[in-house]
C-alpha cells in the first residue's frame, strides 16, 4: 500500500517553472497543501493559480543564507520539504565561465545545503518528516557542455544518500529522484539529441508517484538511466 500525500504540507523549493510548477499541479490533485517558493512572486502566481487549493507563496532566494533563514521561518510547520531549485547552461570545459558555473552550483548544490538545514534538524528532532531531493542523471556520468551542472547534481545526489545514512533508523523519510531529459526551458538551451526525453507533467507524475513509496531512490527513465551508469552518455550522444 502507497502512502498517501492528501492533507500533508508539503515546502516546494522551485516551484516557478518546468518540473516544480507541474509537481505543484500534481501534488494539489492528489491533495497535498502546498508551500511554494521561488525567487519571483508574478510566477508563483501564475502557478498558484492552475490548483484546486490556493498554496502559501514564501519569496526566497536559495542563494542567500538570510532569504532561506526567512523563507523557513514563513513557511512555518511542514510534514515534508522538496528540493527543486535548479540552474543550467551549456558550458563545456573550452568554454568555462566560472562566474556562471559557480552561480549553478549556488543554485543546484548549495542552496540545497541551506534549505535542508533550516529545516531537516527540526525533522530529526521531532522524529518526523519527508525529504525530497531531485538529482539528475547527469551526475551519474561525464555530460557534454554541463560543467557546473553535472558536478553540482552529483554532489546533491551524494547528500541525499549521506541524510539517509544518518537519518535511515529515524522517523525522516529520504528520497532521491533522477530524472533524465525533461522538456523544460532549461533543456530546451541544448543544441544536441535529447533521447526519451519526456513532459515535464510525466515526470511529475514519476516523481509523485515515488514519493508514495517506499523506495529510496527512482532513476527514469529506467532503460536510459542504466545507459547513463553503464556506457557512458557522452559516447551515445557523439555517435
């Protein structure tokens, strides 16, 4: 039996565009309350008004220690946090801009660590709560053109399995989502071949559907991801 997400408050971190805004959608269908959170209120807006039940908008920019601090405080009590704040642009290593690729790892990596520490303490110290972590199927292997990207994906991916390390005999559920190519205005940057790449309402729906489980981990899709660990994506996307 699935757990249910109906009645639980849910703190979603990214909720502006792409696959944040279509998890908002499908966690308000399913019945969850909602926190959302991004850097821009118009868009927020926009979101709040495509659910059935209005959500709590908290501003935050997940760059800033202070904003987060604020954020967290505003968005009160939550039965779970997830994390989907994301940046992205093509960049290869012959092309590094290390302001931009540092601006990435703020937004992917660290801003999670901030997030998550306002809230996961509270979590463990209650001996209750739902920790979501969105990774990538970039930080399973070398990615053309994602310096700053892939690293930083990795590096959240890492996180989540070191949370469930020290919370796994708590009542903290952790988990982890690595989607891959995803229709977003993010990927729609790239210039190459996206294989089995999907809608951002699909892979809500894969990420939702996950949460309900019991599962640590869900990597999709399950066919590309095992060609992301095993044969390396950069070769098949050169081929």
């Amino acid at each position: 039996m699935g757990r249910s997400l109906s009645g639980k408050t849910y703190w979603l971190v990214g909720a502006s565009f792409g696959i944040g805004a279509a998890l908002a959608r499908e966690l308000d269908s399913r019945g969850a309350r909602l926190i959302l959170t991004a850097r821009t209120q118009n868009r927020l807006a926009e979101v709040s008004a495509t659910l059935s039940h209005p959500p709590k908008i908290v501003l935050c920019d997940v760059t800033d220690s202070a904003s987060v601090t604020q954020a967290a405080d505003e968005a009160g009590g939550i039965d779970g946090v997830i994390y989907m704040a994301g940046d992205y642009d093509p960049m290869t290593a012959a092309d590094w801009r290390s302001d931009r690729a540092l601006r990435i790892a703020e937004v992917n990596f660290n801003g999670a660590l901030r997030i998550f520490g306002a809230v996961v303490p509270a979590f463990a110290q209650r001996d209750r709560g739902h920790v979501v972590v969105v990774g990538s199927l970039a930080g399973f292997s070398g990615l053309p053109g994602a310096i700053g990207y892939g690293s930083s994906k990795a590096a959240i991916m890492q996180l989540a399995k070191d949370m469930r390390a020290d919370l796994k005999k708590t009542g903290v559920r952790v988990q982890l989502v690595n989607p891959g190519f995803v229709d977003t205005r993010l990927t729609r940057k790239n210039g190459f071949r996206m294989p089995f790449i999907m809608t951002d309402d699909k892979a809500a729906r894969i990420i939702a559907n996950h949460m309900t489980s019991r599962r640590f981990s869900r990597s999709f899709p399950a066919l590309f991801s095992w060609v992301f660990r095993l044969m390396g994506i950069g070769d098949l996307l050169r081929a």
